[in-house]
C-alpha cells in the first residue's frame, strides 16, 4: 500500500505517520508514505498556492493549477510503472462519512491518494479533474485535510496485511460486523473492588466466545443501535 498525501503541511503528515504501528510498517516496507508539498508546484517564487474567491466573500481559495500539478507528479509516476489510475479522495466535510467499510474497501487498493484541502476550500474546477471520492470523517469543520487523512490512514493502514502482529487484530474489534467490541480485562483480577468476569477465568474457550458475542450485542443495543439497523 502506497499512500500518497497532497498538503501543504508535509511535516505533520510525516511527523503523524512515522510513529507507533503505521511507523513500524513504514520502516519496514509495508506501506508506503509518499508526501507531496503543493507549494513546490506553485507559479511564483513566493509559494503562493491561494488567491481571492470569485465573486467575493470571505477568506481564501488554493488555486487549481498547483494542485493540479502536484497531482500529475503522482499520476505520470504511477503511469510509469504500468498501475492502474489511483482513487483520489477529497477530505471534507460534504463527503461520505468514513466508516469501517470504507476503510476495508480503500485497503485493497495499491495506492491511494489523500487530497488536504486549506483555507476556504479548493477551486471546484480541479476537483471535478481529479477526485473520485469526497469523504468526512465527521459533521464539523477543521482547518485542513491532514487530520483527517491521518485518521483515514491509521483506520486503513490496520488491515493492510503484515502491519499488525496479531491478525486477528484488525478483525476482532469495534465494529466487527457493525458490532461493538466487547469489554477487554488483564491483570490484576481485582481492581478497587471490581472483578474480571469469572468466565474469562474459566480456560473455556466456547464459553469465552459465547460470552464475547453476548456482551458485543450487549453494548451495540446500549451505545450504537444505529449500526444494527445497518446490518
């Protein structure tokens, strides 16, 4: 998996993706991470990559061209080397709400492409040349794409084989067939005056099991019915 980020802030992608799991994949060539700094593509010697909005209002636009550009360096590449054209996917908030689907249906591709949006959004004209996928992680609104793109990483990078030691991992936990995960416990068995549940005690692995998915229901019906209905 190649992950290739359009921003304008490379650094904290970088900063983000080099730690903890995903960085262990990346030092150990798993996945792949591919900064692109928009300014590089700018047209003046400044760096300016944004420009008043047509039509007036306030703050504003990152410009098509330099955007467009970034882009290219990413596409001619990936043309190069004989792949397939990579989905390109806008981070904001009039997108599709990320969910553990997406992220399962994203894993599979060979490379994608993260589009990090500032300021008071993109000109509408190179996103309709390059976008395939708008997508939110959420109903609210942040200064940038990089965030999101981080958390749309980690969320796809999990199920990426070979990036977690335990593969297991990436399919046992929350929202596992739209269902929650259930309550984990370790040492010690008493904790201010509260027990781990004699069954996890037991050695009985079908009782374990059974009371696993017993207690994942259990927490979907209390905290999120709304995913059952998806079912």
């Amino acid at each position: 998996m190649i992950f290739n980020v359009l921003t304008l802030f490379p650094e904290l992608i970088e900063n983000s993706m080099n730690t903890s799991i995903t960085g262990r994949a990346i030092k150990n060539d798993i996945i792949k991470l591919n900064t692109v700094n928009i300014r590089d593509f700018a047209e003046n010697k400044h760096g300016q990559v944004d420009d008043y909005p047509y039509g007036g209002g306030a703050g504003m636009v990152m410009q098509a061209p330099p955007v467009y550009r970034a882009y290219k360096s990413i596409e001619d590449r990936i043309q190069k080397e004989n792949k397939k054209k990579p989905r390109v996917i806008y981070l904001t908030p009039q997108g599709k709400v990320f969910n553990q689907k997406m992220a399962e249906e994203f894993s599979k591709e060979e490379e994608l492409v993260f589009l990090c949006g500032h300021y008071e959004g993109i000109d509408e004209r190179v996103l309709e040349l390059i976008v395939t996928d708008n997508v939110s992680i959420g109903d609210y609104v942040l200064t940038g794409g990089e965030l999101p793109a981080l958390v749309m990483m980690d969320s796809i990078s999990r199920l990426v084989d070979g990036v977690l030691n335990n593969k297991d991992s990436s399919v046992y936990e929350s929202f596992y067939d739209n269902k929650l995960e259930y309550p984990q416990y370790t040492r010690p068995e008493e904790f201010m005056g509260m027990h781990v549940p004699k069954v996890l005690l037991s050695g009985d692995h079908k009782k374990v099991d059974e009371w696993r998915k017993e207690e994942s229901l259990k927490r979907t019906l209390e905290r999120r019915p709304d995913l059952l209905d998806e079912s």
